[in-house]
C-alpha cells in the first residue's frame, strides 16, 4: 500500500509538471490579435499557389472587383474633360469635382448607362473628395420631386439629399475620408465618404408636357456642384443649354463596355489601393492581393488569371445581366434587389446591378422592380402583344412617382415613331378603364388608335419590363403590394 501510494504520488507530480510545461508552451506560442488591418498576415511571399487555387481566388476576386473597376473606369473616361458638357449631345459629363445637367429627358441614342429613365432630368459627376472637396447646390424645387443619387467607390450611398428627406434649400458639403479641412460658415451639412471617389448624380422630375419641359428649366440652372475653394456663399447660376459638345466614342448596339476581363487584373491593383477594406474584408484584400503580387513575379499565374476573368466574365458576370437573375422575387415573375445601394458585403447583388442597370438609388429613394418574362413564364417578344393592368387604387404606392418603362435586349431604349419609352405618373394622357383600373399595353404594332395612349411601342426582338417606384410606400418596401402580371394577349 505505501509503495503503491509512492507511486501514485509520483505519477500526479509527472503529471502536474507535464501540464504546467504544456500550458507554458501554449502561452509562448500564443498568436497576438492583429491591432490594425495592416498587420493581418495573408499567405507568405513564395508560397506555392496550384493552378486550381489561383483560379479559385480569381473568379472571387472578378465578381467581387467588377462594380469598383467598372465605376473606375467610367471616372477615368471623364477626368480629362476641360468643363462640363455633353458627349455626343446626349449624356452629361464632366471632368472631377463638377456634374453636367441636361435640360430634358436623355436621348434614346444613350449607351454610356443601361437602363435610363425618362421621367427624369439627369445630372452626373465624378468627384475625388480628398484632394478635391465639392459643394452641392440645392435649389429651391417647391412641390416638383428630386433626388441627389451620391454613392461612393463601390456604389453606396452615404449622403441623403432629396424631397423624401425634408432637405432644405442651400449648400452641401461632400469631403473624403481624409480631408480635415475647415467648413466655411453658410454651409448646411456636410457628408463624409468612405472613399476618395464618387458620384454625384441629381435626378429631377418632369412631366411629358411642354409646359412643365419649360417651367423646370429655371430650377435646373441652379443644380450645380463645384469645388470647394469656388464657394461664396451664393446660389450660383448655369445655361446648360449651352454646354459644349464632346465627341462620342465607339458606338454599337450595347452599352459601352467598362470592364475588360484581359485587363481587369491590371486594374484590380488601383482599386484596392485607393479603396479601403469594409471591417472584415481585410482577410480578403490579403488573399487576392498574394495570388496579384504572385503574379507579378511568375508569367504562368498570370496568365492563369488573365484566363480566369475571361471565364468568368462568361461564366458569372454574363447572366448576371439578365434581371430574373437580379434581386428576388416579388410576385407575378417579377423581381428586385431590396437592397440598392446599401450593398455592403453583398457581392452578388452589387455585380448583378453593376451589370444590367448600374447606379441604383438607396431603397428609400428608389425601389427598381423588374421582368423579362410574361405569366406563363415566356421571354418577351415583341412577336407577341401583352398587357398590364393595374386594379383600381393599385398602381405603385408611391409618395414621388412611378413608371414602367420598356428595355430592348440590351436594356437600353429602342427607337420608335413615338418617341415614348416608359408610361406612368408623368403621362398626362393615360386614360383609365371604366371599373377604374389602369391598362398599358407593349407591343410591336399599334394596339388601336383608342389605346395609343396606353402603348409603348415594343422591338421585334426580345424586351424586358422594368418599374420604377420613386420615394416608394411602406407597402413597396415591406413587400405587401405585389406588381400585376404581364398578360400575353395573343
């Protein structure tokens, strides 16, 4: 029994000497908690990367990169421009720290954007904010409908200015995440963006009559951003009917296309230079930028990424274009991304976006429904003639405006002996049916002269179908009102 016990003693002391050395080794192998994202460690220089691996990072690394290398790309096109103006007489453009008004409804011939509106006058402008703070002008719109679209470098918002928000007459201030400059008194408020680079792209309402096309025009004049060092405190003044005429670039059926997968990795470096990580992206800039600085150095893992983007580009990027692959499901083959412009971490919805209607409003300013197929599920055609019909009290709630606007197969307008491309609050003409419902009707071919009203003149090809619903009503965000069916009529 006493040997016994001597042993037992000495195999509890072994014991508690092995755990206290083990519990030592763990302390002093203990991993520190990064203090910054500067310190997170990514995969060590030299590391060998399989060709399946690079692949994998580079089909993350495209989806995820495509809307910052695409508005980055836009923003280059711009910033040598000598003033504000409009390329080819269509779009506004302007060189940085400004935006270009237009003095109507864009022109059919647009294909720097798809998806544009006519119930809108639009604005536009890059801005870098850091070296190059901006004031935005805000007139005095009275009851007319207006939203300053302000995103940063990955398309979100971060400034509120618009009828929805109460927003007072005056001037505004846009600055950078760096600046740490002075504001100058007679400033109303100023917002911060999380990026050097942004947009600023105003949008105001008008009707279809002449009337409104001429009493908008005063108010117009006095939409204005410029920099900062160019305020005095007063409402400024511009004839942007005036504006000079850019050459267009290019041309095609489609839009202009922004993103070259041969090159995307070539422009992926600037990207991540110049925009933060969002809190817990750092992992993720680590990883891609290992497998981009892995490719500086060897041929064949650039060469493996050059293929990726182009794949994936066919792959990912390609369907994200058509809108039943945007957003979700509202009802009656309709869908749409609930969260424009409030994108986040959410990588697919901002490519699908970025990829069939870039700049999207945030949700409280805009809600974007859409459709490419008819109640039976069948592509539009415009061999084929449809109807939508809107019950009694049920066209979209809305507080601003709303419109349904007809989108040919590359989402942009196509040419009709109308001249109208989108029907809804701004139509001074529709006419009603006698229960009180609303019916519009898409096809190729006139649906009768007593309907013509009612008709937006559809291509021969294929279409889509897309509501905009303008400082939307709870029973839009909340999901409670659905948008009608799209009836084949033959």
């Amino acid at each position: 029994m006493i040997g016994k016990s001597k042993k037992s003693a000495t195999a509890m002391v072994t014991c508690s000497i092995l755990i206290a050395a083990l519990c030592s080794a763990g302390e002093a192998q203990q991993v520190v908690a990064p203090k910054s994202a500067s310190e997170i460690a990514g995969t060590p220089s030299g590391t060998v990367m399989p060709k399946p691996y690079v692949e994998m990072v580079g089909r993350f690394a495209y989806v995820w990169g495509w809307p910052l290398v695409n508005n980055l790309n836009r923003s280059l096109a711009v910033a040598g421009l000598p003033e504000p103006g409009r390329l080819g007489g269509i779009a506004p453009v302007s060189p940085i720290g400004y935006v270009s008004m237009l003095t109507d409804y864009i022109d059919a011939g647009e294909r720097l954007v798809t998806c544009p509106n006519q119930d809108t006058v639009y604005g536009a402008g890059f801005q870098h904010l850091d070296a190059k703070p901006v004031v935005v002008q805000v007139p005095d719109f009275g009851d007319r409908f207006y939203t300053y679209q302000i995103v940063d470098a990955r398309t979100d918002s971060f400034a509120s200015i618009g009828k929805q928000y109460g927003t007072k007459p005056g001037h505004y201030l846009l600055v950078g995440p760096g600046w740490n400059g002075e504001v100058p008194k007679g400033i109303n408020g100023v917002y911060r963006s999380p990026t050097d680079l942004a947009a600023v792209l105003p949008r105001v309402f008008q009707d279809d009559t002449p009337e409104d096309k001429a009493a908008i025009q005063p108010v117009l004049s006095q939409v204005m951003v410029y920099p900062l060092n160019e305020f005095d405190g007063t409402m400024k003044t511009k004839d942007w009917k005036n504006t000079p005429i850019f050459p267009m670039q290019g041309g095609g059926s489609g839009e202009t296309k922004w993103v070259m997968p041969e090159k995307f990795f070539d422009e992926l470096p600037q990207v991540m230079t110049d925009v933060a990580p969002l809190p817990g992206e750092e992992a993720i800039y680590k990883t891609i930028q290992s497998v981009l600085d892995a490719a500086a150095k060897n041929p064949e893992i650039k060469a493996t990424l050059v293929r990726t983007a182009v794949t994936a580009e066919e792959e990912i990027i390609k369907p994200l274009f058509d809108f039943h692959n945007n957003g979700r499901p509202v009802g009656n083959g309709w869908t749409s991304p609930p969260n424009g412009a409030r994108w986040g971490n959410d990588y697919l919805s901002r490519a699908a976006t970025a990829r069939s209607n870039m700049y999207d409003n945030a949700p409280e300013e805009t809600r974007y429904i859409y459709t490419d197929f008819d109640s039976s599920g069948q592509r539009l055609t415009g061999a084929n003639r449809y109807a939508v019909t809107f019950a009694k009290g049920q066209t979209p709630p809305v507080n601003g405006f709303w419109s349904l606007t007809l989108y040919n197969k590359e989402h942009l307008f196509e040419p009709n002996k109308l001249n109208r491309f989108s029907l809804g609050t701004k139509s001074k003409s529709l006419k009603y049916n006698s229960d009180g419902s609303l019916t519009l009707f898409f096809q190729n071919e006139s649906p009768g002269a007593d309907k013509e009203s009612n008709w937006v003149p559809a291509p021969k090809d294929e279409f889509s179908l897309y509501i905009r619903a303008y400082w939307p009503k709870a029973e839009i965000l909340d999901g409670g009102w659905q948008p009608p069916a799209v009836n084949r009529m033959n």
